[in-house]
C-alpha cells in the first residue's frame, strides 16, 4: 500500500488564531491498511486532542481480527458493525478519563442530532458533563478486494478504480451529524463494507475539502438530485502523483494549501491507501 495524508489548518482559524482542529492516522499491515480521519468541533473545548483520541481508538480497534479475503459478505458486515460500536465506546471511555465522567452517561448532551459540528457550544451540559472534546470520525479498513467504512459525522469517502473511475460511496451527510460523543452514538454509527475486485484507492476526507474535491452535479449535467460527486482530475491526479514520488505527501498538503482549498476557511485533512499496481 501506499499511503500519504496531511491536514492544513483553516483560513477562517488562522486568522483568529486557532489551531488545526482535525487529525487523521493510518496503519500500513501490509496487505490492508486502517485510515481514519477526525473533524474536531470547533466551538468547544480541546476538540483537537478529542480528534486525536477518535484516530487512535480507529486505528487500534479497525486493525484487529481482520476477516480474510475469502470470507462472505455476511461476516464483514458483522465484524465492521460489531467494531464501529467498540471504537464509540472506547472513544467515549478514553474522553471519560481526560474529563473524569462517566462514560455511561455520554459526555456531551448538547450535541445531539440537532447540533452540527460547527452549530454553536448548543445547551448548557449541566452538571457532571462537558461540552469538551466534541469530534467526528471517518475511518476505512482496506483490504482488497473488500473495504469496510465505519462514520459518524459529516467526513466522506471515495474510491478509486483500475478504469479510472471515482465512486463517492461514502457521501457527506445532508442533515447536522452528531458528534462521536452525543447521545446513542454507538447506536447510530454507520458501518457497511463494499467489494471491489478492481480497487485501485481508498480516500478519506473531512467536510473542510468538499469545495476542493467534490463537484455540484450540474458540472456533469446532472440534476440536483444527483448530490455531489467526487472531482475526477483532482481524484486521478492526486493518485498519480502519490504513485510517482512513492508516497511523499507534500504535493497533497499543497494541494490542501492552495487558493481553491481556502473556499470554506475550514481546516482540511485527506489520508488515501493507494494498492500497489492498481
């Protein structure tokens, strides 16, 4: 696998003097790799380090008990359903200890469904909570011919195939997403595993790069129905580049870093896995 990320803080939190707010991590098990990107909230408190700890709990859960290639459908699913809970309740177990709560309890009531990331600090938590540590999470298990998804939060994800061709199959939502830390969280991840025997790459992004990596369907024609759908040339040429130089991933932070990525002021992190000879 090849592997390259990078995170590029936000126009909009340079200016006012805020740091990167996202994070992202990966692990290189050969023949599979885990990404995992994290979008921390901005309006509350230490949701960087809440971003690092949604990466960390990814990372280490995703890359245990990995079905094999040949196993069915059925069993993927179930192993990716069963681990998309255990990386919300170990999220949620790791925040506890930082904010000395109970993770039973949740630790952030004022960030349910109704509360987008970057909606505002929401209701007063009330006693024995904290808004603190408010983070998203996008993460992959990549292992061809299979990729297993794991979601909460407005991150997307795309592959890419031998033809060429890119498929959003992991599309940002259109309605406010919760945090990893609202309520019933674990019971609302989404999971779902896709199988691609012409798997060429896995991209996973934060909501920050949509402007620079996503089109409106009427670039293709396309009526509004369609959604948005990932950028071809930036999507291609990024897996081109990435192959040529071997993985070194300061053509992505340039690209991250440029005037068209600047659209949103958002801080913006993108990880791939690319398959070797796809």
């Amino acid at each position: 696998m090849i592997i390259a990320g990078a995170s590029v803080q936000g126009t909009a939190h340079l200016a006012i003097g805020q740091g990167c707010q996202d994070a992202f991590k990966a692990v290189d098990l050969g023949d599979a790799a885990v990404l995992a990107v994290s979008d921390g909230a901005g309006s509350r408190d230490r949701s960087a380090l809440g971003a690092h700890i949604a990466v960390d709990a990814a990372c280490r859960l995703l890359a245990e008990d990995i079905p094999g290639a040949e196993e069915p459908p059925e069993a993927w699913t179930r192993w990716i359903a069963g681990r998309g809970r255990r990386v919300v309740e170990e999220y949620l177990r790791a925040v506890s200890g930082v904010l000395g709560t109970d993770p039973c309890a949740g630790t952030d009531p004022g960030s349910g469904p109704d509360s987008g990331p970057d909606s505002g600090p929401g209701p007063d938590p009330g006693p024995g909570h904290s808004g603190a540590l408010a983070a998203t999470l996008t993460a992959a298990v990549v292992a061809p011919p299979w990729v297993a998804f794991v979601s909460l939060g407005d991150g997307f994800g795309t592959l890419l195939t031998r033809d060429d061709r890119c498929h959003l199959v992991l599309p940002p939502p259109t309605a406010p997403a919760p945090f990893l830390s609202s309520p019933g969280a674990a019971l609302r991840v989404r999971t779902f595993v896709v199988w691609e025997p012409e798997l060429s790459g896995v991209v996973l992004a934060t909501d920050g790069c949509a402007a620079l990596t996503l089109d409106h369907p009427s670039v293709r024609q396309l009526p509004l129905e369609a959604g948005p759908l990932p950028a071809e040339r930036f999507f291609l040429g990024l897996a081109a580049t990435l192959r040529e130089n071997h993985g070194d991933a300061e053509p992505l932070r340039s690209r991250l870093s440029g005037p068209e990525a600047a659209r949103t002021g958002d801080d913006l992190t993108l990880l791939c896995a690319l398959v070797e000879g796809g």
